[in-house]
C-alpha cells in the first residue's frame, strides 16, 4: 500500500560515485536506515535541480524522495507499506 506524504523530511547523505546517495531518513522523528537506492530519475534538463530518488528502507518499506539540488533540501514523497499476509 502506498500513501501520498509530500512533506519536508531531514536525510543524512554522501556522495558516491559523484551522485548523492542518502543513508538515513527521519520523518516524524523516526530513524530509517537506507538499505539501498531501488531507482534515480534525474532532473529532465540541466536547470531543473530535482532528482527524485527510491530507496528501501529498514521494514521493507520503499521510499520515494525529492531532493532540490539548488536548496539542498529533501521532501518525501510517498511511502509504501509492505502488504501484510
């Protein structure tokens, strides 16, 4: 299940390989660790500065982030739930 957030979250990053590469997102006052980066849309001209960012989460949840390149700021998108069986 996903659900739309669209709010501004604080995420620790580094830069690998030249491209940013998130490590922990806090949202609500809850930790996520980054597991991995699952997809990267990259801005779609060179004066566009968003790149949105998927990454999966610790309790398999996937993320999907906005990160300005221009105000080096990070908004979370949505959040996706694992489906429960």
């Amino acid at each position: 299940m996903e659900t739309m957030v669209n709010e501004d979250v604080n995420v620790l990053a580094r830069t690998l390989n030249g491209k940013i590469a998130p490590v922990l997102v806090t949202w609500k006052g809850k930790n996520y660790t980054v597991q991995g980066v699952e997809n990267r849309q990259k801005p779609r001209s060179k004066r566009a500065r968003i790149e949105t960012i998927t990454v999966k989460v610790t309790f398999s949840n996937e993320m999907h982030l906005e990160f300005d390149h221009a105000s080096k700021s990070w908004r979370l998108l949505t959040i996706a739930q694992p489906s429960e069986r």
